[in-house]
DNA sequence: GCCTGGCACTCCGACACCGTGAGTGCCAGC
DNA sequence: GCTGGCACTCACGGTGTCGGAGTGCCAGGC
C-alpha cells in the first residue's frame, strides 16, 4: 500500500499533467504543491510510483506522466466529483428548457455535454425496452396495407408498415386498434409478448393471419429498437489533443462512425452508478488512448439509456464527471415532465 | 481566351495534384501527360495561367497549384462526371436494397457515399415541404392533451403534444380527425394552410379553441420541419486531407456540427442540377479550403431533399460527381418504391 | 530510518548551418 | 513560337551544437 504522501504526489502529478500536457519532474511538482518535502523526495516517491507502475517517463530525463492505472487510482481514491457551480447549473437548465420534441432534447443535451466537458458527447435515445407504451396506432392506408405506429412514454414515435395477407375491413381494423391498447397501454416493453399472444383467436378466421403479422411487426419493433440510435456531437474538440494527434484522431472518429462500438461503451455503464473507463480499459483498440465518463439516465427512477462522454484519457475527471451527472440528472427530469 | 494546349497543363496540373497531392513542376507534367511540347514551353504556359490566377506557387521555385479558380475552370470545361464501373453500381444498389425505415435509408446512403467518395457524406431528410400528407392521427391521451401525429409519404412520421385550452370529447376528437384527413390526406404540405383554415368554424363553440390549437400544431410542424434533419458520415475521412491539417480540420469540424451552415450548403444545389462549390465559394469561413458538391433527389421528378459530400479543393471531381450523382438517384429510386 | 542538498549524467528540443535537388525565369537560337 | 541552356532560388533533410529540465545516486543531518 502507497504512503499517504505517494498518493498525494500521484494526485499533484495527474493535476498537473491534465492541466499543462506536459510530463511533470520533481522540482516543478514541489513548486506547485506545497507537499511539505524536497524535490529530492519526491523523486524518491516517483521512484517507487514508476515501480508500481502508476507513473512512467516518455524517455530518460523527462517528467513523470501518468498511466491508464495511474489513472484509474486517481478516480478510484483521490479524486471527488466535482459538483458544478450553481452559473453552471442554470446554463443546463437554461439550455434545456424549450425543448419540443424527443430529438430536440437529445439533441440539445449533446451540445450541452459537449460545450460542458469540451469534449465529445455522446447521448443514447431512451431504450424502448424498458419503456412503456402509451398508445398504439393502426391505420390501413390501402385495402391490405396498415401502418402501425407506436408511441412510448418517453415521447418517440416508430412506425411500421405491414402488409396484409389479406384484406381486412376497417371494423376489424378498429378493434384490433382497440383491444391492443387496452391490453398494452401503459404497460412496459419488456411486459408485452404475453399480453397479445391469443389476440389472433378471437378474431374471424380471415382477419387472423393480418392480426398475426400486426403482432408479429410489433414484437418485432420491440426487438429491433433495442439496437438504440444515439447522437453524437462535439467532435471538433478532438483537435484540442495533442499536436501529434492524426495519429490519434483518426480511429477515434473511425470508432465515433461505428454505433456498435458507441453502445457497447456506453452499454458497460451500470444502471445507475457513473462508469469511467480508462484507455486500454475500453475493449475497442481505436479507444486506447481516451478515456469513456457514462451513467444511465432516465424519466422515472430506473434508467432508460446512458449518456457519456469521450475524452483524451489526459482529462479532468472530477469536473466531466460532474459534468456527466448533472447532465444526466436534469435529462431525466425534463424527460418526467414531458 | 486561354489556347487549347495551355487548357490541356491546366488539366494535367489539376489531374496530377489531385492525385500526389503535391506541387507540380513543369518536368514532371511533360513526362506524364505527352503533351507534345517542352518543359520550357509549359513554363511559357504555367507562367499565363498564374497570371490569370488558374494556378499559384506556394513559394518561388516550387511547382504550381491550381487555385479555385482554376479548379473551377477544370470542373466547368475541362472534366466530365465519370461514370461509375458496374461493380460500384451494383454495389450501390446492394447496400441500399433492405433498408427497413427512412432512418435506414438515410443512414445507409450516408455510408455508401462516405465510402465511395472516401470523404464527408451529408444527407438531407427528405423535405415536409415538398412532400404530400399520407394520414394524419389525433389521440386524446388524457381529457385535455392530445397527442397529433403526422404521416408523410416519404414514410416520415412526426409527432406533436397538444394541450387543450378545454377537455374535448371523443367524438369531436374523431371528427376533427376524419375532416383533417379527407381535407389533407393526400396534399402536399404546402398547400396545406388554407384548406383547413375554416376548419374550426363547423365544431362548437367550447371546441374551437382546441380545434384552433391542433391546426395551429400542424402548421408550425410544417414551418419548423422546414428546418431540415440531416446525417453526416465519413468524418474519418477528413483525416486524409494534408498533413498541415490540425488547422484545417478544427473549423471543418465545426462547421459540420452546425446544422445551419450544412443545410446551406446543400440548399445552394438547385433541384436537378448538380452544384459544386469550390473553396472560397462556400461562404461559410472554415470551409474555405473545402468543396462542396451537392444536389438534389427525390422520389419524384422534383427533388425533396439534397445530398452531398464536402471534401478538400483538391478532390478528384470527376469521380466525386458521378458518385453524388449515382447516389441520388439510387436513392430516389428507393425512396420511390417504399 | 527517512529526508535533504549536491553532483554528475542523460537526453530532448531549439537553433543554426549546409548541401542537394527540383523548379523557376530568362535568353538566345532555330 | 518552340526549345535547350543557364543561373538563380528556396524548401527540405541531415548534422552539429548548446542549454535546460530532469533524473539517479550518494553522503550527511535530523
């Protein structure tokens, strides 16, 4: 176990590092830090950091940079979350507040977590899955054609078209419309299949395959939805990495184009506890060398999709932790509301 | 007027930065273009084409670059589109064929064009304006909030909350919807204004109110839909560009996560004909060393939407052309059949 | 036993210098 | 009007030097 003091110079190291770019040697480190030893010392405790490998050197004769574990002690033990200042959480509210529909608050809280962290945000739409249905819609555009439209609690809207088997009549369209939303309104995705399961029966003979291939499309929205669409923004401040960074910004765009990749990312993210995860952390190579800050969000208590941001694994990781949750918080409330 | 043969080292200057991406010297162009003539000749030639600002030195003693003008001079009489090979055809029509929802659509064509001009994609939704109203659907979600959902035939469904000044009854919610839909169902959105303006004059006088809300929703979907959704993709792909180009990319960047500016640029792209905007005729300032080739598709004759990729000047714009080209109207022919 | 000041050493980065080669402009001749 | 020749220019890459920041180690002191 690390002395009280190492831990301190591991905390001044990766402050210092975040905010100049720069490798941190002995004699700055005590300048900047009233540690209440020598340089001398301190070398002697990076030393011994180096050894444990929370520390290491660019090359011979440079200052210390931390690494991804020197990283994870420094979010794990020594840092806090740093809580946004009250300006700071007026502008959130500020920004959200007017927003007309479901795109328009992902969207906005995109840029919002982007302008926040000055890095890149990522915000997931609310997962159907464990949403409720409010309303299901049917409408028969041609005699064996029908739309079937579905709106969530959350506020989004899918549709589907289906096409019939055969024709069926609009009284058969009117109650097919009627009984699904008496059985499914208000219940959660995830509670559903059971729900419809013996509607065909109790229908005439001739309408049963169209009232099959109705629930069929359903469930089936159900599934698909479940590979979420997310929204990315604040890609411009990748330029602020370093000045060696085609090199590195390259696969992290190529990641960011890959939603797979995103949701995975973000998908690591526990309910309801922030999730950091830092350079070879992530699973994906391009990602090796930034770092991934994500926590659920979501109307009611439980979270209904997570939100995050992708920096430089040099970050500051209280305040886009901060950040994070703020965003995440009034996310959620405006979405309760609406 | 500029001779033929001094065209040609125009067109040969063009061809080869484009391709080396470097300065072309008057050797090297004699050795690769047959142009029958003398490197000293081409300097003859080079030394008129600066003076009328087709090319520039980057510094004395270096090979010439074309200017904006230059390249604009090669696309305007100097270069064809190119054709796609049949495999990319097929290609194209492979990768679009499938496509499940406009989101996927959309997505999907996003993709294509980023691969297959190796640059920036952005597409545009297709437009409410232009396009005709296929249903409308009005659900009461609670005595005095309705819920207004709005179908277009491009397979666009948005939906708006609605809240009543007073409850309003089922019957009048039906009415209202069966009298909404026979007057608009059908219409393109544009003339949609003034068929329904008499609309809340047959309701009663403790429903107007709320009638009045509902058209008034409709339209502003109209108007705010107007502003246009748009998907980029391929932002890998600027890292391509120069080496110079952490400058170069920053404002690119930028510029693409302002919707604004991306929707004019592409709304400059008359409906059928293709645009190219080169370099300094964009007026957006961080794209001035970018180009923008754009046009419009549709499902239709008329375009609804644009489509486009923003690249370096120094872009292959025969082939960019034929792609963009191809493209939209795979698309449109897409479009056209869901 | 741990901290400290001192010292010699290492190595990056900046700067200057220089030779090379590609490219140019100009000119005289065909 | 095209061509070959010639002198000139300038970016680029390689080498050399130098200063400074940083290190490791050691002997001495609290």
């Amino acid at each position: 176990m690390l002395s009280e003091r190492r831990l301190e110079v591991l905390r001044a190291i990766v402050q210092d590092y975040v905010g100049t770019e720069e490798p941190v040697g002995s004699k700055a480190l005590t300048e900047r830090h009233r540690l209440g030893v020598s340089p001398a010392t301190v070398r002697n405790d990076m030393a011994v950091l180096e050894e444990e490998g929370y520390i290491a050197q660019p090359h011979t004769s440079a200052g210390r940079i931390p690494t991804d574990k020197g990283y994870r002690l420094f979010v794990d033990k020594l840092a806090g979350v740093k809580p946004l200042s009250s300006p700071e959480r007026r502008a959130i509210q500020n920004f959200l507040v007017g927003a007309v529909d479901l795109d328009d608050v992902v969207g906005r809280t995109v840029r919002l977590l982007a302008q926040l962290t000055r890095q890149v945000a990522v915000v997931q739409y609310p997962s159907l899955t464990r949403s409720t249905v409010r309303h299901v819609e049917l409408l028969s555009l041609a005699p064996a054609r029908l739309m079937l439209v579905l709106i969530t609690d959350t506020g989004r809207v899918e549709q589907r078209m289906v096409d019939c088997p055969a024709p069926i009549g609009e009284t058969a369209v009117a109650d097919l419309r009627a009984r699904l939303n008496s059985r499914v309104a208000g219940r959660r995705f995830a509670d559903v299949p059971p729900l419809v399961q013996d509607l065909p029966d109790s229908f005439d003979a001739e309408d049963r395959g169209t009232v099959s291939m109705v629930l069929a499309t359903l469930l089936e929205t159900l599934v698909e939805e479940t590979e979420e669409r997310l929204m990315i923004g604040g890609t411009a401040n990748l330029t602020r990495f370093g000045h060696d960074f085609p090199l590195t910004i390259r696969p992290v765009l190529e990641a960011l184009e890959e939603q797979v990749v995103l949701l995975k990312l973000l998908g690591e993210a526990t309910d309801s506890a922030m999730t950091v995860r830092i350079g070879h952390e992530n699973a994906h190579e391009g990602l090796n060398s930034t770092s991934v800050v994500a926590v659920g969000y979501g109307s009611g208590e439980e979270a209904v999709a997570k939100l995050g941001v992708v920096g430089p694994t040099r970050m500051d990781y209280p305040g886009t932790m901060g950040a994070v949750r703020a965003v995440a918080r009034y996310v959620g409330q405006i979405l309760a509301e609406s």
